[in-house]
C-alpha cells in the first residue's frame, strides 16, 4: 500500500523536472492551499476552515517586503448522501515591497466540486475569480533626472522625466485548478494537484499600454502522509511554479509526532526542512492542538540578490488554522485530512 502511494509521487516529481514565480509565494505552501490551486477548497478533515498567514522577508535592510493572507472556506455536504460534494471560499492578499511600497491588494472567492471515485480516490476541481489592485508611491524613490551635474547634488525639485499614467490599477482575476486525492487512511494518502492563475492574461502597467501583461502561473504540487507507527507520521512536499522566466522549486519534509491522539485530544508537534532550489532553505516546526493549527519557519537565503549584505539573516513566515467541525460525522465520505 504504501509502496504505491511513493511510486505516485516519485513520478509526479519526474514530470515536472524538464519545466521552467512573479506574484508573492509562502514556503509552507500546504498551508495556504487556496492560493495555490483552488481545487483545495474544501479538502480537509472537518466543515469549516479559517487560516491566517503572515510572510516577512529582508527586515533586517532598507526596504522589507511583507505579505498577509486570510482565508475561509467550508463544504457544502448533502443531506442525501451521493457522489461528491461542493465547497467554496475566500482568499484575501496583502503583499507590499521596496521602495516604491509596490502593494496588491486581492479578494477571491473559490470554488469547487469533489466527486469520489470511489471510496480511496477522489478527484476535485476548482476555479477561481476576483478582483486585484496593484499600485505604488513616489515618494521615497530617487530619478536620474533629479541629478543636478553643475551643482553635483540631488535637486527634488527638477523634474524626474516620468510619465505615469497612473498609480494604482486594477484587474480582473482568475484561476482553475484539478486536484487528485488517494486515501487508504487518514494518515496514508497522497495528493497531487495543477493549477492555473491570471487566465485572463491582464494588462499591470503604469503607462496606460496593454501590451504588458501579467503572465500566467502555473503551480504543480503533491503531498505524501505516511504513518509510520502510531505516534509517528512523515509528510513528504514538494511545489513547483513557473511564471513567464520566473520558476521556483519547493521540497520539504516533516516528521509528525503524536503526543496524544484520540477523538476528544490531540496535540501533535510536527518538525522539519525545506528548500527553495537554487535559493535557500528554511527549517520549520508547527504545533497542532485539537481544532488549532500553528507553523512557523525561517528563510535562510543562500543564493540571491541580497545575500551579500552581511547582516541579512532571512525572514519569518507564520500560519494559524482553525477548524470547526461538526459533532455528527458525515458516515457516507471519508472527508480525508490533509496537511
């Protein structure tokens, strides 16, 4: 059983070496899952889900960068029980860098269907719509033109020689995803999943010209839990987007112990690494109290831009879930846990 669920994911891995990200990303992506295909919406143990993230990177220069996402989604079950189930949500974004204060505000609402194929596989699809923002300010930004070369100083007063159209735009957007679930228990299964953003391929300049569009991302993700013996559980991660000629690569790791587990407490502490290839790593922990969910990590940059500043030390990135579920289960679905 278990031997089938590796050899899964091993090949999802190979599939997506030969490919070639522009918008905001989290390392722990498992995470922040309607962000990243929102064929997730809905799949997880319980009928209520709220989850706040927080991302913060190059604090310890001149110009940090900061994201904040919070999401919410819940399952729509039938009364009758059938084949498959809707779920539907929202995600909100706040993402803000350099110097500019380049920020983008974004609200989704996601939505998706699950249909059990049988009772270990089921295959969920997902889209997604809303509305983004995207703008910039002036203020602490330096011009060539502003050089006065006779007096040899900086003048504020001389034109800068730019023509914004404008400051803040904003654009419609969008997102499909398909999501593949296998279950043989709660605490062995595997998912894999692909998904596509901004299909509407927007125009995001500042000059007024449509032929700078924002380019598609494209995610591909897959999760391995297996239960090793009874307190002791290993997940197995891996991300990869591409985006125009931007691409990342995400691989990690947990190990999952339960310090207790039975229907009315659990508390699990889960202990691991990731990394960012070509990047960085970022160790991580997470802690996991009945409905309660914690995890942080810490990006370690080995290989960027900034690294030759000798005081940068990464940046922190934190999740907080919640879920509510209802005291009478749903006997028809095996609603499966994930992450």
């Amino acid at each position: 059983m278990r031997n089938k669920i590796v050899l899964l994911f091993i090949f999802f891995i190979a599939g997506i070496q030969s490919l070639f990200s522009q918008d905001f990303h989290y390392s722990q992506f498992y995470n922040e899952p309607l962000n990243f295909n929102p064929s997730l919406t809905g799949i997880y143990e319980g009928d209520q889900r709220f989850i706040m993230s927080m991302r913060d990177q190059y604090r310890s220069i001149a110009v940090p960068y900061f994201t904040f996402s919070g999401s919410y989604d819940m399952k729509f079950l039938p009364k009758i029980p059938k084949k498959g189930f809707f779920s539907g949500g929202l995600v909100f974004n706040y993402d803000k860098q350099g110097y500019s204060k380049l920020t983008l505000f974004n609200l989704n609402f996601a939505g998706s269907y699950s249909y059990m194929l049988n009772e270990k596989n089921i295959l969920t699809a997902g889209a997604l719509i809303g509305y983004s923002n995207r703008g910039f300010n002036t203020d602490d930004l330096r011009w060539d033109n502003n050089w006065d070369p006779i007096l040899g100083v900086y003048d504020p007063r001389r034109p800068n020689g730019e023509d914004f159209e404008s400051f803040r735009f904003g654009y419609l957007e969008t997102g499909l995803g398909l999501n593949y679930r296998l279950q043989f228990s709660p605490r062995n299964n595997l998912t894999l999943g692909g998904s596509a953003f901004h299909l509407t391929k927007p125009s995001q300049s500042f000059y007024g010209v449509d032929n700078d569009k924002l380019y598609l991302r494209y995610s591909f993700l897959g999760i391995l839990n297996i239960k090793v013996i009874d307190p002791l559980d290993i997940q197995f991660d891996i991300l990869h987007q591409t985006q125009d000629v931007y691409q990342e690569t995400v691989i990690g790791g947990l190990l999952k112990l339960y310090i207790t587990n039975t229907i009315s407490k659990k508390f699990a502490v889960h202990a691991g690494a990731m990394t960012r290839l070509g990047e960085g790593y970022s160790p991580k922990i997470a802690f996991e109290y009945n409905e309660w969910y914690f995890g942080l990590s810490y990006d370690i940059v080995t290989k960027d831009n900034l690294s030759d500043y000798s005081n940068y030390r990464g940046g922190p990135e934190m999740h907080l879930r919640y879920i509510i579920t209802k005291a009478k289960p749903f006997g028809a679905f095996k609603i499966c846990p994930i992450y």
